[in-house]
C-alpha cells in the first residue's frame, strides 16, 4: 500500500512541476539547445506566434510550422552556451529573454509566457540575431 501512495505522489509532483514557468522555460531550451523536441507542444499555447527578424524583414511562422521545423531538427545540439532572463513577471503573464552565445554571433529569443489554467504556455516567440 505504500508503493502505491509514494508512486501517486510521484506523479502529482511531475504534473505539478509541469505546470510552472521554469519548466515551460526549460522545456524551450532544451528544444531549441539540444534538440529535445518531445515536450515542446505542451508548452506552447495551441495560437502561439514566432517572429524571426532578418535585418529590415521580419518572418513570421505558426505553432504548426514552427513544431514542424523543429522536429526536424530532433536531437542536433547547438554549439553555444545558453543562458536565460525574467525581463518581467506577474501572476498571470511573464517576459523572459534567452540568449545563446555563439562563437562569431548571439541569437536573442524573447519569450512572452501566460498563466493559463493548464499551467505557463508560450504565446509568442520573437527571435533576432545580433553579430558581435
């Protein structure tokens, strides 16, 4: 009978963990930095927009597209270090940059979170590329 009560709180505390904002922020990173494509549509809230600034153009994708992409690339590691940043945050919404640093560049991934009651979702990814 023990078994069985450890075990059930251990996957309360996995569905509770997944509902919190360090985890959608985790789970990014490891898709787009590792290749750990698995969890990443739990994240994304289902109309989440990407933006991508290229210069003076601005590429926008879908959730559709985006996750479509990113299978793609399942399991390539990027070749940089990744650190990440609460610009802002409040109970129901958050700003949070992540910026991979590169050899010869940085690519800057601004990421606007929701509280939603199924946990933080990502509602919108702006990406920029900065040459150093």
């Amino acid at each position: 009978m023990a078994a069985i009560s450890v075990s059930a709180f251990a996957e309360d505390e996995k569905s509770s963990e997944k509902l919190r904002m360090d985890y959608t922020v985790k789970t990014y990173i490891d898709a787009v930095t590792l290749g750990k494509v698995s969890d990443l549509a739990s994240v994304l809230e289902s109309d989440a927009k990407f933006t991508l600034t290229q210069g003076e153009r601005i590429v926008k994708f879908s959730r559709y597209e985006t996750l479509n992409w990113m299978k793609s690339s399942e399991g390539v590691r990027q070749n940089c270090s990744t650190d990440f940043k609460i610009i802002e945050m409040d109970a129901s919404q958050a700003v949070v940059k992540i910026t991979m640093t590169y050899d010869t560049f940085l690519k800057v991934n601004l990421l606007s979170l929701a509280n939603t009651k199924k946990g933080w979702k990502i509602t919108n990814v702006s990406t920029s590329f900065i040459n150093e």
